[in-house]
C-alpha cells in the first residue's frame, strides 16, 4: 500500500458512511482511489473537474468570493465532499446518504498536508 493509498484508507475507514475516497487532479484525471474495487471513479473525477472548475469561476470571479475550498454534492443516495487540497489537486469522499459530513470536512482538512507532503 503507497503512503496515498494510507491516507485515502484512512479517510474511509474513520469517516462514518464514507464508501470510497479519491485524489483528482484538476486536469481531470484521477490520481488514487481507495478501495481499488470494481468501481472506477475516473469518469466520476474527469466529471467532478468540470464542476469544480465552474463553481470556482462563479464564486471566485462572479462574487468575488475567494477561492474555492468545498463542494458538497447529494443525490438520492450518495453524498459527493470535495476539497480542494490546491490550485492543482482535490480530495472526493463519497459517502452514502447518512454519512457524517463534519467528520468529512474535519478529517479531510487534516488529510490536506499529508497528501500534499506525498506529491512534494
């Protein structure tokens, strides 16, 4: 397991609900995910960049907002939390309709350094 399989499975593992966690990077590829199961979230990230990259032009340039930290998607059944870790990079957890989303923001805050570190 590589140092961001670690901190991705550490994501999963202490976030109540949290099904699966990925690093994307803003060019829309995904870099990791954890588990390595039967479900690909690269199509899912190349998506989520869009999104990001709108989300960031609204708040940023059309309110004068600051720059993007989170986004948070929900659907019937799943819950999308993603942090922006910099101008490059980004951490999606995906959790099921229950799962706790401050511990989402809480562990995933933490996480951003050491995912970092890996990429330095």
């Amino acid at each position: 397991m590589t140092e961001l399989d670690e901190i991705l499975a550490h994501l999963v593992d202490n976030v109540d609900g949290t099904m699966m966690a990925a690093v994307g990077g803003m060019d829309g590829l995904l870099v990791e995910q954890y588990p390595h199961n039967n479900t690909d979230l690269s199509a899912t990230t190349a998506e989520l960049t869009n999104v990001l990259n709108n989300s960031r032009t609204a708040f940023m340039q059309g309110l004068e907002g600051g720059d993007l930290r989170e986004v948070i998607v929900t659907s019937e059944n799943l819950v999308g939390y993603t942090r922006l870790l910099n101008e490059d990079f980004f951490c999606l957890l995906v959790l099921d309709a229950l799962g706790n989303i401050g511990k989402a923001r809480l562990y995933s805050d933490q996480a951003v350094r050491h995912i970092l570190e890996v990429f330095a």
